[in-house]
C-alpha cells in the first residue's frame, strides 16, 4: 500500500520506492513471522514496508512506529486502541487490518498491500483531473468514511497520501492511524494531529474532531483534484492555518473556467468554515455528490482542467505549490498556539510544510495576556486567529520594516517611470476567453488594445475555433496601445492507441505514454504464443483513437500453460527434483506438519498436482512431521456401527470382515487391541463375529 512509483496517470509500483536507502529493518524477520522486504514509504508517524508473512506465505504492508513515538507509552496504547478499532472495521475501500504487534522497540501494524498508486502520485503526475475522474475517486472515498462514520469513527487525516488507487481500479482509504470514537472528539488544549492543508477551521481553533472534519478534508481534496492545487498555502504552517481560519475556500471554477457550478456548490458545502453548515457525515455528502453527478452531462463530466499533465491554471492564489506533495502532506502533531507575540514563531516555520508545536495554557484567570505591540489580526471570531497571524508575521516585522523603506524608495522611482512611460491598462478578463477571435477582437478594441499573433493549440477545455489563451494573460498590465497575442482552440487533440502487442510490460507502458496515453489494468493469461511477461493485447486494440490521458488497460502472457506435477509423499530432494525440471521454483515452508507420509517427504504443496501454472512460478513444499500416533479404543463386543464410530472419530479408518454365515453384529476382535497406538489415518480392521 502507500507510496508507488512511476510514469504519467500515477501507475506507479511501490517496491521501487527507497531502495537506494539503507534500513536496518530491511532484511529483517519481525516477530518471528514477518520478512521485511523493502521500505514503501516514510510518514511522520511511522514507516511503511512491504513485507512477506511467512506463516501465511503473503504479501503485505507493514506500517511500524517510529521508535522516536514508541517510547510514549500513551502515544502506545492509543495506536494499539485505535488499530483494534479500524480491524473491526469490515469495507471493501478500506485497507484491511490484519494483525498488530510489537518487537523490541518495533510497534507494527500489518495491513492489506494495495499494489498500485496514491492519489498524491496520480495528482502529482496529471495535475488536475477531470470532473468524471475526481468524482470516481471521491465516491468510493465517501462510502470507505460513510462506514467508519455509521461506526462511530472519525479519521482524522483524510489526504491524497491516504487514498489508494490499486491496479485493479479499485479506491481504498489507508492510514486510520488518527482515528477517534465519535464520542471520544472531544476539545484538546495540547496539541493537534493532523496535516496542515487538511485541517477543518474546528481543529485549529478549538482542537475539536468529528465527522466533519473529515467532509471538509474531503472538499479540500475533491478541490485538489478538480484544481491541481491547494486551496490554501503559505510560506510557513501558521500562515495555512490562518487562511483555513479566515478565508473561504475558492470555488474551483475560479481556476476551471467552464466548470460546473453543481461541483462548486459541493465545494462549498464540504468546506464550509462553519461546520454546522457542512454535510453532517460522509454518507449524506456522498449523497449530495452523487446527486450533483446526475444532472451533469457528458460534457461536463469530461471538462479537462487547464491545470491538467502540468498545464497552466493548475492553481490560482495560494494553491500555487500544485499538487506535489512535500513535508505539509506528512501527518504531524499539530500544535495550537499559546499566546500571540511576535517572538514566538514555532521551531522550524520557515517550512511550511512542517507543522510545529505550540503549547495551549488552560482557560484559567492566569492566562498570559497578549503583549500589546503585536499586530492586530483581521476581524473574525477567536484569539486563535490573531495569534496565528503574529506567529506568521510576527518574527519579520523588522525584515518588514527594511523592505518598506526599500520598497518606498523603489516605488517613487516607479512612479516616475509610470507617468513619463504612458497610460497603461490591463487585458479584459471577461469577453475574451471562450469566445470566438472576432467578439476578442472586439472586446481588446473597446479598451483600446489591438490583436497581434495568433497561434493554433490543442484544449479539451475549450471549443474548437474560441480563444483558449492570451499572451499576456488575462488581468495583466499592457501599455495602452499595446497588442495581445491569441491562442485558438483546435479541440481535443486525438491520440492513436500504438501496437504494443508483443512488447515486454515495461516497454508497453513507456510507449503508452510517450503517446500521450495512461497505462491502465494489467491483467495475466496464458497464452502459448507470446513470451511471458509480454502484452498479448490491449483494449482499446492498436489504431483506436482516444483523448490524451486516456487509460489502455494492457493483458499480459504468462506463457504456455504447464501442469503442476505430483510431489506430495515424494521425499524432498525427488519432489524438488520433479518441479524444477517442470520449469518451477520450489520453496520449502519453514514449519512442518503431521501427515500419514514418512517424515522428511512432502506433505502439501501450495499449486496441486495437475493444475495449470506458468513457467517460472514458485510452488511451496510443505513437508511431514511424521504420523501422529493415536492411542486405538478397544470395540471388542460392541456393534459394527458403534465400534465404527468410535474409531473414526479416534481418526482411524476403518474395515470390517465377517466370518461364516455373516449373520452376527458383534466385534469379536480388531487388528490393532484396544489400548496400544496407532498412526493416525491409519486403518483398523474388526472382526464380526457370526450366529
């Protein structure tokens, strides 16, 4: 699960992520049952590894505690609590819990491994996505919190980074390791947990954490995936915890334009900085979202951002950092600060993507009052606000002053420059994108400005022969008699699906998108004429036209069928011997099992004799401990059907014989006597004796 790597659409394989770093854990068998494999992701809280459960012989993510956290016994026994909480949690978009556990300094979690991507990777490689895309992640998101909300759960750091793609299409929510009881969100005066883009305006002010908090995480997100970008940034973590604070969240389309305002009223109503006016749980917001879906149509729904693969709108305003992620997307304890004044920045905020930690004095007569030279913050309710403003601003203040005076200096300069260069005034906003070259035309004519160059480019976002882009861009500054440049939609640009039929996986994928398209499910056949590993064919088929971005899943050849001999009651050397030489690799499980087979030979084999499998898979010997001996119960004078009962229920199988004129019901005698043992499995025989 978590991290994956990759090209272009997020298809991204997690074991190639963090293999160049050292981990002492890599390598290791943990517990006594878990083979740590390799490291997937590092988090604020914990790492992620892919691991092998050798009980079960499985793969599977191990998320381990920072030893740093694993010292509080608190921090400890919550985690502990919480993950007890989510494993009774039973979803099909949530990432299963397994098992959890403890080795010296090591606190684990072992969960379900989601081979595939994020949604951080996915966003981080296209930008911006569709409305269609962004509303077939968030549904299956709203179902996955729906669950845990009905349950009485509240995630608590719903981000990109905890919202799983896997291969298979399917959309999963990892990493409930914040999760509370609804009951239980109650008011903190420490600290935070949480990450900082994410957090509702309730958790900053007042440390409160219920269900809506996760629905205004989900309208960040869904805003995100709509956009490109955070609706919220800054350069330290006080300045986004001020804007989540005191500013609106923008509506999408003021970045999409086109978009339909069905999706910004969603926005809007997910993200409302009152949470009373919010959707109350995720399920009734997954009813509005799929209430928004149905009266969108086709066109809507396929709108392409103009922030989508990198392009420009990707963000307007503080959501310029785009979708990459950094340390602001690292879960982290989040501090509510103390008291404001200038001097009390937290440790490391010249990082917004950290958050810090700030003690909360108690509501008591001795709170320390506010120092008066602090600037005041902007009007709006709480001191927490203001607060934050000065641990934002607070620490520059002499940095301000310099640059002020600077800045004055500049400024006359400036204005001298203005009026002795001319009139100046900026290209209209309105009445030029979108519309044809003629109405542009028009409209710069009215405000005195003339048509330069024009160019031709593709857009999905804009109608072929309307004006998609200026240069300069709309709302900036020209001199008055200047001319803009025009960039005219040809439409959606079309791509031709290539043939890669024959083509090794890898090399598949990467011709995929050198020709603009996503590679999408892979799926496995057997298939005698093409070399395993390779693309025996791809839907849509090669030469189908499809918009850029567009995915192809791909089916790869596992070769020619070959059937799995018998190795069950062979010795191992000969077991060994008969599947390598039927082109198979051979695992011999580390614990051994009671079997009517001699000790030493095979007992079990995890492909059984006479399926189907590829060349090159591992078949797992399971080998015999021996019989168990079973102490044999004595039937003598019982009937045939007692004694017979008795016996197989002692695990022994049974054979009667009769003697001469076959007419009694009584046993006379059994070939092993009552009392002594026998292997299990075995058979016992008795003797009926006649009238």
């Amino acid at each position: 699960m978590y991290r994956a790597t990759g090209g272009r659409g997020g298809a991204r394989r997690l074991d190639r992520v963090d293999t160049t770093l050292h981990d002492p854990l890599v390598g290791r068998l943990l517990d006594g049952r878990y083979r740590v494999d390799a490291r997937v992701a590092v988090g604020g809280m914990a790492t992620v590894y892919r691991a092998v459960d050798t009980r079960l012989d499985r793969d599977l993510a191990l998320k381990v505690m920072h030893p740093s956290l694993a010292t509080d016994a608190t921090f400890v026994e919550r985690f502990i609590r919480e993950a007890k909480s989510v494993a009774r949690l039973s979803h099909p978009n949530v990432v299963g819990v397994f098992d959890q556990g403890a080795d010296g300094p090591y606190v684990y979690l072992a969960m379900e491994y989601v081979a595939g991507c994020t949604l951080r990777d996915v966003l981080r490689e296209r930008g911006a996505l569709s409305p269609r895309a962004a509303l077939d992640v968030l549904e299956p998101m709203l179902a996955a919190l729906g669950a845990a909300h009905r349950a009485g759960l509240v995630h608590r750091d719903i981000k990109p980074e905890n919202v799983l793609i896997g291969d298979d299409g399917r959309v999963k929510v990892a990493d409930f390791g914040l999760v509370r009881a609804v009951g239980t969100a109650t008011q903190t005066t420490g600290a935070v947990l949480g990450t900082v883009s994410y957090l509702a305006p309730e958790q900053i002010e007042h440390g409160t954490a219920d269900t809506r908090t996760d629905v205004y995480a989900c309208g960040v997100v869904l805003y995100e995936m709509l956009t490109g970008g955070k609706p919220h940034g800054g350069d330290t973590p006080a300045q986004v915890l001020y804007q989540h604070l005191n500013n609106d969240v923008p509506a999408p389309s003021d970045a999409v334009p086109g978009l339909a305002p069905e999706l910004d009223a969603l926005v809007a109503g997910a993200t409302a900085r009152d949470a009373g006016e919010r959707p109350r749980d995720a399920v009734e917001l997954l009813s509005r979202t799929r209430a928004a879906r149905s009266v969108l149509g086709d066109a809507a729904l396929d709108l392409l951002p103009p922030g989508a693969r990198g392009g420009a709108g990707a963000g307007t305003g503080a959501a310029a950092d785009g979708a990459g992620a950094g340390p602001e997307d690292v879960t982290s304890v989040i501090a509510r600060p103390a008291a404001p004044g200038p001097a009390e920045a937290a440790p490391g905020s010249g990082d917004v993507e950290h958050t810090s930690r700030l003690d909360v004095p108690p509501d008591s007569g001795t709170r320390p009052q506010p120092r008066p030279e602090p600037p005041a913050g902007p009007a709006g309710p709480g001191g927490a606000r203001r607060r934050l403003a000065a641990l934002a601003y607070g620490p520059r203040r002499g940095l301000v002053a310099a640059l002020a005076a600077v800045a004055l200096v500049l400024g006359l300069g400036a204005g001298v420059w203005y009026i002795n260069s001319g009139q100046f005034t900026r290209v209209p906003t309105t009445g030029v994108l979108g519309k044809s070259p003629a109405d542009a035309e028009r409209r710069l004519a009215d405000e005195g400005l003339a048509v330069g160059a024009t160019r031709e480019e593709f857009s999905g976002a804009y109608e072929r022969g309307t004006v998609m882009a200026t240069d300069p861009a709309p709302g900036e500054r020209i001199r008055g008699n200047g001319s803009v440049d025009l960039v005219i939609s040809r439409g959606p640009e079309i791509v031709k699906v290539p043939d890669v039929r024959g083509e090794p996986l890898e090399a598949a994928r990467e011709r995929l998108r050198e020709a603009g398209l996503a590679p999408g499910v892979v799926t496995h056949r057997f298939d005698a004429g093409v070399e395993k590993g390779s693309v025996v064919v791809s839907d849509p088929p090669a030469g189908t036209e499809r918009s850029p971005d567009a995915a192809v899943a791909l089916v790869v050849s596992r070769g020619a069928p070959i059937e799995v001999p018998t190795a069950v009651g062979r010795p191992l050397e000969e077991a060994r011997e008969t599947l390598a030489d039927a082109g198979f690799a051979v695992r011999v499980a580390e614990e051994r099992v009671h079997a009517p087979h001699p000790a030493g030979s095979v007992a079990a084999q995890s492909l059984p004799a006479g399926a189907r499998a590829a060349q090159g898979d591992t078949v797992t010997l399971t080998l015999s401990k021996g019989p168990r001996m079973v102490a044999v119960p004595d039937v003598t004078g019982k009937s045939t059907d007692e004694a017979t009962r008795e016996l197989e229920a002692a695990g022994f199988e049974v054979k009667a014989e009769k003697t001469f004129p076959y007419l009694g019901d009584t046993v006379g005698g059994q070939s092993v006597p009552g009392g002594e043992t026998a292997p299990e499995g075995s058979t016992v025989t008795i003797r009926i004796k006649g009238i």
